[in-house]
C-alpha cells in the first residue's frame, strides 16, 4: 500500500521538478545523488536521457539499503532482490519484471562502462525510497523509509534489545525463511498455538519491564501472506492468568524474523513446545520458566581502565564540505556547517585528552571525497573512525539520533558512542543500524557514523545549533570513546 502512495508522489514530483533539470540542456548538469543524506559517489555519475529522465547507477543504491544484485552477462539481465521482492531488468529494455509481474520503466536499462544505470522514478517506486530535488545544489536526494514496527508502538522500540540486521545472505532470488508461520491461536488451556511450515526455531525468551513483557523471537521465519496482510496482529487474552494479549510482528525483513510480544499482567515464565509444524507456548508460574537470555546490560562487568603503551589516534570527520553542503536546515543552515562546528568541538575536548591523538579528515570548510576520507585514517594509521553528520527527511517530521556501522566489528563501538550520544542530544532515541555506508565500510579499523538529528526538524534543529547543546554532545562523543576504548 506504501508502495503505490509512494508511486503516485513521486510521479506528481518528478512531474514538477525534473523539467527543469531538461531546460538546462542536456550536458549543463551532473545531478549528485544521495542516500539517505549520504552522496554516492560511483564510476558512472546518474545522468539525463532524452533531456528530461534521470538515470542513476543501480549496484550502488540498492546495495546501500539491503537488497543484492547480479548480473549475468550471458543474457544480460539484472536481478535485484532481498528476502521478499525481486527485481529482473533487461538492460537495453525498458519493461522489468517486479516480482513477477511486468513493470514499465520510462527509458530502458543501459550498461556504461560495466554500470547499469535506470530510472530514477522507477528506483523511487519499485525500492521504496522517497525522492527529492533540490534546485539549489542540483542534487537528488533518496530516503528509505523508516519501517516502523506494525504491532511495536513507537516509544517502547529502543527498550527492546535490536537484533543485529545481517544484509549478506541466502543469494537465492525467491523468500528463503526457513519457517513460515501460518496461524496464530489460543486453544483452550490459554495457550498460544503457532501453525508453521518448514522450521521454526525459538530464540531464548527475554522479559522487559516497563511494563512487564515477554518477548520472543523466532528468527529466518515469516508470515503466511493472509498472516501479514492482517490488519491486527495481536490476540486478546481475556481472563488469562498472566497475560492481557499477545502481540506477533514481522520484526526484520532481510533475513525475516517474527516477535511475539505478551502484554502481561502477572509475573510470568514461559514454556514453549515445538515440533511437527506447531510451536506451543505456555505462560507459567516464573519458577517453572525456560531459561531466559541474558540480560545484555548484566553482561559486561565494569572493567578496570586501562593506561595504553601509546596514545590511541581517532579520526573525527565532518561530513561534507565545500561544495557539498549536506543536507538543508530549516533555519537555513547547512549540514556541513553543523558537522563542522560539532567535530571542532570534539577534537578540542581530545586535545586534553593524554591517551588519545584527534585529528580531523576535513578541518575547514571544504570538499573531500569519501576515498580521501578512508585514505585520511589509513594513512594516519587510525584506531578508530567517526564520521559526524545530521539527517534529513523530507517530510520534516522525523527526530531522533541515530549511529551506524557496516562490518561487525564496528558494532561495540557504534554502541558506546550511541548510548551516550542519544542521551546528550535528549532527542529520540532511533538506535544503532547496521548499513553500508562508504566511510564505514572501506575503513579497516572500527568506524561508525552518527546521524545527530534532523536538520528537517524544526524542534531538532533547535538543539542541533544550540552552542551549548553542541559541547554536550561533544562531551557525549568523547566519553562513548573513552569507554570503548577502556581509558582512565
Ligand atoms: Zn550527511
């Protein structure tokens, strides 16, 4: 349903805006291209055809938010999928295959220099990604969606421990959940009985508080389509002992993983009876409960701070700069200036730190490129790598702060920072997310990317520009590092 809205705005934008990159004549602009407030940078540049339809490099945007490509080169065809849609283009052929069904594209699919490129109206509506052009800097700027949890309100979200998003996986082109859930129902003992084909396997039960609920994942499963299409995923318990109802969402999509949520009313353990198609859960007297998961805050044990043989060197890099402001503010200020002036401030409360060397990938107002960001740390032999940024929607009503990694063992340190980030902005807390991005994805040491909040939020902007706000984050920053890195 996301979908077609979605088509339909983009059509009136493109509509609206895209003629006026045609007027310019076809050789006047490259357009730069954005993701999620990151500029992509690729061999091929997204360019105009028949003087009015934009066409931009496939691999890069779709790789950037989670789905695989491959390419055969014997019968030229394209295919872009993850676990639940797939994508088949023909270059030189302007009608795709969208999950089987045929699909129109305004110009066909070309191959330059080993990139193929297509329209950018067709990315929007077949990959979800809202689209915006900004005249100004003669730049498109793509967003995904935020994908918010159906049967999760948004303020309970950041409680609830995240999975890690795994984005490598099967390669095959159809779903491949191992399990797929068909029905969800209570039988007369009060417990709840899921129908399931192929393999479901529990995760370990986990208990938050807050209010009290019990949760349970069920990873590489999904739902049955009349499951997921259902407009209310969630069974009421009336007159249960422990439980007032239980709620069941897709949690993930890429591999998919389904939760369970029970609202509950009593303290409650939780026994689960799995086999033969059919998983059995059963709330029960918490002494008599499967083991639960670890609480992840009891896991780590306050260690002692460690004084380093020689100082550790942190990369700070401002996003953008120069001729690439970065995402607008609604006051009127740029990105860049705001990643700047935070990153400044950061490398000043380093300075007096006796164990840690800052240096700053962009210490003025000026245009580096991703690659010189990455080579920067390289070469100045870096330990760790923070990218600062602020993010943009085009809506204007998104808020919060949100930090990023690409490999795995960037994650502990994208957490440590978080945590102390989220809580110095005050804004919403959006979590850490695992995405490829290319600062953090070609460093080779741990690297993360904060999102401080949104320069398309009035109320974030606010707090974003405020000079004292500015040195709390700072703080926040520094303290995340310090942490990470065990330091007195
Ligand atoms: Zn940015």
């Amino acid at each position: 349903m996301k979908k077609l809205m979605l088509a339909l705005l983009v059509v009136t934008m493109l509509l609206s805006l895209f003629p006026g990159i045609g007027l310019a004549g076809p050789s006047a602009v490259v357009p730069k291209l954005y993701l999620n407030g990151e500029q992509l940078k690729s061999e091929v540049e997204p360019q105009m055809i028949k003087g009015m339809y934009t066409v931009v490099p496939i691999r890069i945007v779709s790789e950037s938010i989670g789905y695989e490509v491959e390419w055969n080169q014997a019968s030229k065809l394209v295919t872009i999928h993850n676990g639940n849609d797939e994508i088949i283009l023909q270059i030189d052929d302007s009608s795709a295959l969208v999950n089987q069904s045929p699909v129109q594209m305004d110009v066909p699919a070309i191959v330059q220099n080993g990139v193929t490129l297509i329209p950018l109206r067709f990315v929007g509506e077949q990959l979800g990604l809202k689209v915006e052009w900004d005249q100004q800097t003669k730049s498109v700027y793509l967003t995904q969606e935020v994908q918010d949890n159906p049967a999760e309100p948004e303020e309970e979200q950041t409680e609830e421990p995240d999975k890690p998003e795994q984005t490598e996986d099967s390669g095959s082109g159809t779903s491949s959940a191992g399990g797929t859930v068909t029905s969800v129902a209570v039988d007369d003992e009060g417990a709840i009985v899921l129908a399931y084909r192929g393999e479901v396997e529990p995760d370990k039960p986990f208990k938050l508080d807050n209010p009290q609920r019990i949760v349970l994942d069920l990873p590489d499963a999904d739902f049955a389509p009349e499951l997921l299409d259902a407009p209310d995923k969630a069974l009421s318990l009336p007159d249960h002992p422990y439980a007032g109802q239980v709620r069941y969402s897709l949690f993930a999509n890429d591999p998919p993983a389904v939760r369970l949520v029970f609202d509950l009313t009593a303290d409650a353990g939780i026994k689960l009876e799995n086999g033969d198609g059919q998983l059995r859960i059963v709330l029960t007297d918490p002494a008599q409960s499967e083991a639960w998961e670890p609480d992840p805050d009891d896991k780590e044990p306050e260690q002692q701070p460690v004084v380093p043989d020689k100082p550790y060197t942190v990369v700070i890099d401002a996003g953008h700069g120069g001729e690439d402001p970065g995402a607008k503010g609604v006051n009127g200020n740029w990105e860049s200036e705001l990643n700047l002036s935070l990153s400044l401030k950061v490398k000043e409360l380093l300075d007096q730190e006796p164990y840690i060397t800052p240096l700053l990938s962009r210490p003025e107002d000026k245009y580096v490129t991703l690659p010189g960001r990455v080579a920067f740390a390289e070469q100045n032999g870096a330990d760790l790598f923070v990218s600062i940024h602020g993010n943009s929607d085009p809506k204007g009503t998104a808020t919060g702060t949100e930090t990023y990694y690409t490999r795995d063992d960037s994650r502990a340190f994208a957490e440590a920072v978080h945590k102390e980030l989220a809580a110095a902005t005050g804004l919403k807390d959006r979590g850490v997310r695992k995405q490829s991005l290319h600062v953090t994805r070609e460093t080779t040491m741990p690297a993360i990317l904060l999102e401080t909040g949104f320069l398309s939020n009035p109320s974030d902007v606010e707090v974003l520009f405020d000079e004292e706000a500015q040195y709390r984050m700072a703080e926040a920053i520094v303290a995340g590092i310090k942490h990470y890195l065990n330091l007195p």
